[in-house]
C-alpha cells in the first residue's frame, strides 16, 4: 500500500511540473491538433499531443511495474 501512495505521489509531484512548463511555454500545437474558431468560442481538440503523451505514459508505467 506505501508503494502506492509513493506512485501517487510521485505522479502528482509530475503532473505539477508538467503544469508548470506548459504555463511557461505556452500550449504545445502539433500537426495533428485541431482548432475550431467561431466568433467568441474556441474549441481546442488536442488529438496528436493526446497520442503521444499515451505513449510515453504506456512505456514509463511498464517500465515502472515490470521491476518487480
């Protein structure tokens, strides 16, 4: 159970960091992000950046749970 808390701890602490970059740096547009414009509405659809932080994500967390 302490490991856990120590991975929710540990991907808290990330997700701030990550938050953090991201107001810096401004949002990250790739190719694949779609953007709608209408009047005052802005509809921002980030399917490329979704795709990519689900791999990254898959590999580091199999990385994480296949050492034990």
């Amino acid at each position: 159970m302490a490991d856990a808390g120590r991975l929710l701890l540990v991907a808290g602490v990330l997700m701030i960091v990550v938050g953090g970059a991201l107001m810096l740096f401004g949002r990250i547009h790739l190719p694949g992000d779609i953007t709608f414009r209408s009047g005052n509405v802005t509809v921002y659809v980030p399917i490329a950046t979704s795709i990519i932080l689900s791999v990254i994500l898959t590999v580091v967390l199999n990385v994480l749970f296949r050492r034990r």
